[in-house]
C-alpha cells in the first residue's frame, strides 16, 4: 500500500478502521478487574501516576472478554482462587414480591371481569376474587396469599 506521496507505507499492527494504531511500540496498559465492584479498567498504575488499588486484580485479554461475556449472560463476577468467576445474581427479595403480585393482580383481575360479567370461565367467587386483590396489595413478605380455587 502506497501512502499519498507514492512511498511504499508499512503495515500496521492496527486491524481496526479507525486509522494507524497510536500506541504501536508503547507499552501497553495493564487491564484491571476491581474485585469490590465487578469493573473493570485499563491504566497505569505506578510510583507516579498511584498505586494499584487492593481490590484491582490484573487481567488478561482473554480472561476480560470470557468475563463480559458472563455478564452480558446476566452473570455477576467474584474472584475465586484468583480466577474471575460467573456467579448467578441474587434476585433481590422485594423485587420479586413485586413481580409476583403484578404478576397475580392481573389474572385476579381477569377473574373479577368474568364474574361482573357473568362469563362461565370465572371460578370460585367475586367476592373471593376482591378478597385476594386486596390481599395481594398488602403482600410484601413472608406467606403469599391464598389464590381462590
């Protein structure tokens, strides 16, 4: 490849579009992984730019893209024995209350609409239904509330 004078121009190291690769014979910066909250970073760390904070943990290319892939799986990261590792996130409790009871509230609903409107499909009574309805709104934790029969 010639450049715009006509001279022969080297390859470069660079596979990306973006143009030639500024950092080609620098050193290159170390990726860290910060164990406190799951990020990562890439820097310096020395005598004057700092030390390398306890929680940060060097890492390689190959180690961060398996990592971020676990994430992007809805995995949350730990180190174990040194090795960054996928952990299943726990949902948290409230939230899941909170999904459950939206969850139930509709086809509580549904049920209260057949029996208003006298649809064969409603099951058990109106006033089972509205019970549950407002027994559900109450609900944060603990024992779930009984769905009619």
């Amino acid at each position: 490849m010639k450049d715009e004078n006509g001279k022969e121009m080297k390859p470069s190291n660079n596979t990306s579009e973006q143009g030639p690769d500024v950092n080609v014979g620098k050193p290159r910066k170390q990726e860290y992984f910060f164990t406190e909250s799951g990020g990562f970073v890439a820097g310096f760390y020395s005598k004057t730019v700092g030390a390398v904070p306890a929680d940060a943990k060097p890492i390689s290319d190959a180690d961060r893209q398996k990592a971020l892939e676990d994430q992007s799986k809805g995995y949350a990261l730990s180190v174990k024995g040194g090795k960054i590792v996928p952990v299943e996130q726990v949902a948290d409790p409230l939230e899941q209350a909170r999904g459950y009871v939206k969850s139930e509230l509709a086809a509580a609903d549904v049920q209260v609409r057949y029996h208003e409107d006298d649809d064969p499909r409603g099951v058990s009574t109106l006033a089972a239904w509205r019970e549950y309805r407002r027994a559900l709104r109450d609900h944060v934790s603990g024992k779930r509330p009984e769905r009619p029969a």
